[in-house]
C-alpha cells in the first residue's frame, strides 16, 4: 500500500493540527503502509513560507522545519522526475493548481493513492482519496 500526502495533510501532521483525521494519522504511523511526500510540496511550502507578510500563504513551518519533522518519520521523499513533469501534460484542467496537478501526476505514474482534503482533486479519479 502506497499513498502520498498532500502537502496541507503532511502539514496538519507535523503541527499535529486537530483537522488531520485520526485514520491519516494511524496510516502515518503504520509500518505495512509506505507514505510519501513529494518534494514538490517542499517546494510549495518553501516557496509560500518565504513570501512576505499575509502572502505566506499560511505555512505554518518552513520548508526546513518539514525536512526537519520528515527525517524523523518512516515517511519517504518522492523526488519529481522526468515523467512526472510530462504527466502533468496529459492530465485533464479540473484543478488549476499547480503543485496539485503535479502530486495528481506522481501518483498516478508511480502508482499510489493521494491522500488530500481538496475536493476539487476528486475529479481525478480513484487514485485521490478525499478525507
């Protein structure tokens, strides 16, 4: 069992954040399940945590602070590749996004299930759970 996290869930689990429901943190901890975090949401939340005043888009750690929390769990870093990009091409325009549509085309090349909170990403099929 492969699931990837999008990056507001892996954010909920390192704030331990009430909104991250007790079934995504039992999996988090489960050693039979292998869970991922694309380094596109390192990325996103790198890029959103630097930016100036109320435009931070609400990250509630740095990028460092997660790598930090990351290292500490059996949680793996999935590196974007060649074929991720070109997925991204393929997929049809249901969310604008950017760093969605490109953890939508990790999981669906890789394949795993991507574990979100986004409803806009259950268009996309079986791949998404919406939690």
């Amino acid at each position: 069992m492969r699931r990837l996290l999008d990056t507001h869930v892996a954010l909920w689990a390192v704030t331990l954040d009430p909104r991250l429901p007790r079934e995504v943190e039992r999996l988090i901890r489960d050693p039979s399940v292998d869970v991922y975090l694309s380094a596109a949401s390192l990325w996103e939340v790198a890029i959103k945590s630097s930016l100036p005043g109320p435009r931070a888009g609400g990250m509630p750690v740095s990028a460092g602070d997660l790598a930090h929390w990351l290292a500490r769990t059996d949680i793996e870093v999935l590196p974007v590749t060649e074929a991720h990009a070109l997925a991204v091409e393929t997929l049809p325009r249901l969310h604008g996004d950017t760093f969605d549509r490109l953890l939508v085309a990790q999981a669906l090349c890789e394949p795993m299930t991507l574990i979100t909170h986004d409803k806009a990403l259950a268009g996309y099929g079986a791949l998404v759970k919406v939690i």
